[in-house]
C-alpha cells in the first residue's frame, strides 16, 4: 500500500477503533430484545445496522482488497443493504447481538492485517489510494451510529439525550452573483462529491441561522398544516394521509426526545420536519428553500451558522455532478440519482465531524421525518420577476402593431402606451385637474382602507397594472396597523416604473416581501405568486380599458388564478355628466394628448417607426350609447409611415383614426352582475362623497 504512509497507518487504525468504539457505546445499554425488534417500518433493526457494519467492512477490506472470502458467508444475503427494504429486516434469520458483535470484531481484525500488509496496494489500486477505502468504512460506521441514533429517538428506546442547540443569531445575508467551486477533491470525498467543478449561480439571499422551534409554533398557529395552497401537491398527499399537524415528537409545548416530553426549547432549530413540511413552511414565509449549490456556496464562504446542528433540506433533487464516475461502485449514490430524493446538507447535532463536511451530500426521500433535519430559507436576490423578457416583450409589440395597423379600422392595444416616459406621463395626469379619478378613488380608500383590511383577511396584497401603486399604499399601510401585512406582489407591463416602485415599497415596508412581476395582465394572472391570504386590486378604472368582449375573458382568468375565499378590489369610474368625463381625457394643459401620442413614440423607439407625432392629433370622444370614453388618434393629413423593424409601410388617409384605447364607464348593479359572472361574489361597494367614483370588494367563491 505505497500510496498509505505507516503515520498515516496508525492514524487510520486509531480512527478505526475510535469510530467502533462509538458504535459499540452506543448499544451498551440495550438489550437484546430491544436490539432485535423491528421497531419501526422506517428503520431497520439495531442488530441489521451492527452486523452490516461488519459486512460493509469486511465486503470492501478483507473480500475486495485483501482477496479473502467472506467472514461471514450469509453476509451478503442478510446484510446487503440492495436484498431486503427496512421494514423486511426484523423478519431475517439475523445474528444475536453477541453474534454480531464477535462478527464485528473478527472482520476487524482481518482489516486490520490488510492495512498492515505493506505488499498491498503497490499496483495503484484506486481504492487504496490515499487510504480511501479505509475512509469509505469509516465514513459509512459514523453515518450507521447516526442511524442508529434515529432508531433509538424513534423508539424512545434510552435517554443518551443531544439534540440541536440554539443558533444565535438572525436575519439573512446577499451572495452575490458569481461563481462558486462546488464538491471536492479530498482524498476521501465521495464519488457524488466529485469532480469538484464551478457553477456560476445567480445572485441570492439566504438566512444566517436555521428555522427555530419559535419559528414553526407561528407557523403551526397560523394553520400552516391546514392550508392547502401553502404544499405542493405531492406535499399534500402526504400530509392528508399522515395527519400531520406539526413536527414529529411535537405535543403541546413539548416535544418528544428519546421517550421522554420535554419542554420545546423556542431558540433550538426545529428538528424531524420532512422536505414537504420544509417546503410548505418556506412558502409560509414567503421564502423557499435553497439549492444546495446555493447552500455550499454561502456555507463555504462562511456565511452560514449552525451548520452541523440539523441537516437542512434543500430544494435540489439528488443527481450527479457534470462528469460523475460511480466509485467505488454504483450502489453508492448513483442508482439514487433522480428526482425521487432530495439532497440535505450540513449535518446534524448526530453527525460525526469526519462526515459534516461542506461539500457532503446526504439525500433521502421528501416524506422522511425521523431524520435530525430541519431547514434554513433562502430568496431571490432579485425581487423582479420577468415574466415579459425583452424578447418577449418586442415579439408582442411586433405581433400587435402588425396585427392592429393591417386592420379596418386601424387600432393599437392600450398596454404600448407605457414605456417609462408614458408612466410618467400618466402619472401627470393623475395630478390634472380635470382628471378626478385618482383624487375620488384616494377619498374612498381613505375613508375604507381599514374596513377593506378587515373584510378581505389578506396578508398578501397583488396589485395589477400597478404602476408607482400611490394610492395603494393607505391599503398596505391600513394591513400593516391590522398586523396583518407579510406580502406585497405588483404586476406590470413597464419594468422601470416597476422597478423604482419595488425598491421604494421594500423601503417602506421593511417586514414585508415584495415582489415585483414584469408581464402582460391579459397573459400571465396565472403565474401571479399565490403565496398567502391575497387581496387583488385593480385599481385607477383600468378595467374600463378593456374592451367588452375582453372584460369578461378578464375576470375569468383572475377569477381562475385565485382561490376561493381571497378578495378582488375593483375600482371604476362611473358614469357621469359628459362634459366632465371629456375633460378629464382632453385636459387644458395637453398632457393627455402627449399621452396619447405616446404610443407611436413607442414605436419610433422601439420598432424604429417614423411616425411624425405633430401631424397625429389626440380626439376623446364621449360614446353615450357605449358609455365609454373612445380615444383615437386622428391624422391630419395624408401620410406614408415606415416601420423597418416590421418591414412594414403603412397609409394614413387624412381625416383617418387610429383607435387606441377605450375607458368604459360603470354603474354599480352592470359591474357587479359582471363579477358574479365571473365567479366573483360582491360584499361591499363604496363610492366617493360626490358619487363620481366606485370601488367594489368581492369575494372569490
Ligand atoms: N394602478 C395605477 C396605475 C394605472 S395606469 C393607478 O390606479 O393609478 C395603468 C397601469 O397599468 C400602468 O402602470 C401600465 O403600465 C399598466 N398596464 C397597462 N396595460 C397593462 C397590461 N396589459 N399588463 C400589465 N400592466 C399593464
Ligand atoms: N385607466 C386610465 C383611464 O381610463 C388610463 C388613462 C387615463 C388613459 N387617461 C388616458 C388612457 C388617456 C388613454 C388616454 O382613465
């Protein structure tokens, strides 16, 4: 064994014998009954775990590198962990504890003689390189003690007492967007550890400390276990045919150690969770799990506490490394590789440091509870999600503009009218004085925000086509004083005013998670986060920008991405006097027609268009048999218009219209009999003191 120095010999011998030792420590005080017996379906014998000991050892030192045969020669019969699942092993003709026992001991002894036989090895046997087959049996005995471990915690067997310790600590750190050197080389890595390669892993942030017991008592108490949209749907299955209410061994302010109650320690991390309760939890908070590239990377850079108290799950199923080469045998880790495990990392209180190491990686099933594991959360770095890429984004427009210019009449889609300068310029308008419908929908909010808070129940506010969300915030702020406020969701089509809107929200409202999504509201409702109890507003009339057949269509799917029981906030504009309503889309001071011209901006901009804004004028009509307002934009002479990015040119007869948006005005009983259409079950209506504006609560049913 050239490649095994005598130091590094004794060293191995006396790991050897300490990690027996332990082993041998730990099932003292059993007894032979308590050794045999099958105590759990999850979990083998004591005696199948001592005697595979033996096996493990005496199947990889004395048989394959020594070249002896078997100690033992039922061994690979009884103990081969691939012949007989967990719960079949009770009923095995085993060996008596003492029998394994002197098993053990005369399998050691021949390992012994093989790591002192200095002819071995000279070859360049991989196995015997650096030792690592000595490695591999110790590594596997220390991992047996922690399983052990768990069989006896199930069993309530014998109080060797250890459990997690208090983290202290808070809060979440950023890792930066950038490489990270996952795996390992050392010599006794395992193969699922190797090669050790980089990985460039997007910007995240992840939570200093692991999930304390404090953490899942507000989650218990929150109904966490009995709220369906919280667990995937595998998650649900299994706790529908569990039962599960809260973390194994819980009672009421106790929790179960070793068959004794004690008092639930709040600071400890929470222990015996299984990967769908972690995952529900994580969805709880408004946070997920991490990957585990995510976790060894904040963990290598020595950004994370409390490793080494549970294992933690994350959200990354067991598969192997770019390049993974089974050693020394398959049965390792790669007939577990797939989507059927999930990796934790870490190690628990029961670890033994030898195999903590930070690119270890254990995996087990997502239904597995009897396991030391608990969890810490992660989250996205960037709180945008994009729904609408830029890619995206121009097909639409392309598709739309194409589509819209070859029509009779011509007619673009409202949604292009926001670009950043078109936001800004909406958000001069709401300021017009002619323009009233910002101002009376801030009056009823004002004077409803609270009762609005109350009714819908809502910890999480989505609101659609949300622009800077200014009026929203007497909403967040009336949730906030309710106590009630976790989660804010803002949707729209302009990423920069979005943006802004997201930073500006997360400064001020610290506790709260906000997320920002960049998409289509006529698209993507159904990829709205559907984390919490939601209030879904849809405020400043925009409805009324839908046409009517689309409105319908509208509501459907916002009805269909909600569950029942969560709240729908609508705001209209009613039907009025004429005169007002024209005024407030034809202001005094032309900001609404710099508004409306801004659409062919947009596609100046954007498409390359040369649309000659001076020669467009901005026309509101007031459409009394409609009841809407119908904006269009009117050429005032005879013009040709290229589009290049379109390879598109486009006649504009003088006099012609291109219509461009609608903004339908409401009364109470049409919009509500719209809602009930849909699915929707109005519970409250308000207007403004004057009776110009209308804001409607429902209810999914
Ligand atoms: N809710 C704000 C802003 C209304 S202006 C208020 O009440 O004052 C309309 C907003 O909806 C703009 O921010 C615009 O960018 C966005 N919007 C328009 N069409 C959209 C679409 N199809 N999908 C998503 N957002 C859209
Ligand atoms: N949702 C707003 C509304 O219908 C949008 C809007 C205001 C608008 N002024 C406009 C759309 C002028 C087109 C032109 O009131």
């Amino acid at each position: 064994m050239s490649s095994v120095s005598t130091d590094s010999r004794a060293a191995v011998a006396a790991q050897l014998a300490e990690a027996r030792a332990a082993t041998f420590a730990l099932l003292e005080p059993l007894s032979d009954d308590e050794l045999a017996r099958q105590w759990s379906p999850l979990q083998s014998p004591l005696v199948w775990d001592l005697a595979h000991i033996g096996h493990f050892e005496d199947a990889w030192i004395g048989q394959r590198v020594g070249g002896l045969s078997p100690v033992l020669e039922e061994g690979e019969e009884l103990y081969d962990a691939f012949r007989h699942a967990r719960d079949g092993r009770g009923g095995l003709p085993l060996l008596d504890p003492a029998a394994a026992r002197d098993y053990l001991c005369r399998v050691r002894n021949r390992s012994l003689a093989v790591l002192g036989d200095e002819s071995l090895g000279a070859e360049g046997d991989p196995l015997l390189e650096d030792g690592f087959v000595f490695g591999l049996v110790l590594q596997h005995e220390r991992q047996h003690v922690e399983t052990m471990l768990q069989t006896i915690a199930l069993a309530g067997l014998l109080h060797p007492g250890g459990g997690p310790r208090p983290v202290p600590g808070s809060g979440d750190v950023l890792v930066q967007a950038g490489p990270v050197r996952l795996g390992a080389d050392d010599a006794w890595a395992y193969d699922n550890e190797r090669p050790l390669h980089e990985r460039e892993l997007a910007a995240f942030r992840i939570d200093a400390t692991p999930v304390t017991n404090r953490d899942w008592v507000s989650f218990v108490g929150d109904g966490g276990y009995r709220r369906r949209e919280l667990w995937s749907d595998e998650g649900w299955a299994w706790r529908e045919a569990d039962g599960a209410e809260a973390p194994l061994g819980w009672g009421d302010g106790t929790v179960r150690r070793f068959g004794r109650d004690e008092p639930l320690d709040p600071d400890e991390p929470v222990q015996h969770v299984c990967f769908h309760e972690a995952e529900a939890f994580a969805r709880w908070s408004g946070a997920r799990l991490p990957t585990e590239e995510e976790w060894e990377k904040a963990a290598k850079a020595g950004l994370l506490r409390g490793i080494g108290e549970v294992w933690e799950w994350t959200a990354s199923p067991f598969v192997g490394y770019p390049g993974f080469r089974a050693f020394p045998y398959p049965e390792y880790s790669e007939v577990f590789f797939g989507d059927e495990y999930r990796v934790l990392r870490g190690g628990s209180w029961a670890t033994h440091p030898s195999v903590a190491r930070l690119s270890f990686r254990n995996w087990d099933f997502p239904i597995r509870r009897q396991i030391f594991a608990g969890l810490r959360l992660a989250r996205d770095a960037d709180p945008i999600a994009s729904l609408l890429g830029p890619g995206d984004r121009r097909a639409a427009l392309e598709a739309d503009v194409r589509e819209g210019l070859a029509s009779s009449p011509k007619r673009l889609p409202p949604k292009w009218h926001y670009d950043e300068e078109g936001s800004r310029l909406f958000g001069a308008i709401t300021q017009l004085p002619e323009y009233y419908l910002t101002r009376r929908e801030r009056e009823i909010l004002e004077a409803h925000a609270a009762d609005i808070a109350a009714a819908s129940g809502a910890d999480t506010l989505v609101e659609l086509g949300a622009g800077t969300s200014e009026k929203t915030r007497l909403l967040l702020d009336a949730l906030r004083a309710a106590g009630q406020l976790r989660r804010i969701v803002v949707l729209d089509v302009d990423e920069v005013t979005l943006r802004e809107s997201v930073a500006r929200l997360a400064a001020e409202y610290p506790a709260a998670e906000v997320k920002g999504v960049v998409g289509d509201l006529e698209r993507h409702l159904a990829e709205l986060p559907r984390e919490g109890r939601r209030l879904v507003c849809f405020l400043g009339s925009s409805i009324g920008n839908f046409d009517v057949e689309h409105r319908p269509r509208f509501l459907r799917a916002l009805r269909a991405a909600m569950a029942p029981g969560e709240s729908f906030l609508l705001g209209v504009d009613l039907v009025k006097d004429p005169g007002r309503l024209v005024a407030a889309y034809d202001d005094a001071a032309g900001v609404t027609a710099r508004f409306s011209l801004n659409l062919l901006s947009v596609l100046n901009d954007e498409l390359g268009a040369d649309f000659d804004l001076s020669t467009f004028e901005h026309v509101p009509r007031w459409d009394a048999g409609r009841e809407l307002m119908d904006i269009r934009l009117r050429s005032r002479e005879p013009q040709h218009v290229r589009i290049p990015a379109l390879d598109l040119e486009v006649d504009f007869a003088e006099g012609e219209e291109l219509h461009t948006e609608i903004s339908a005005k409401f009364r109470r009983e049409r919009i509500e009999a719209e809602l009930r259409e849909a699915g929707f079950e109005p519970r409250a209506w308000w207007t403004d003191e004057a009776g110009d504006f209308g804001l409607s609560l429902s209810a999914a049913v």
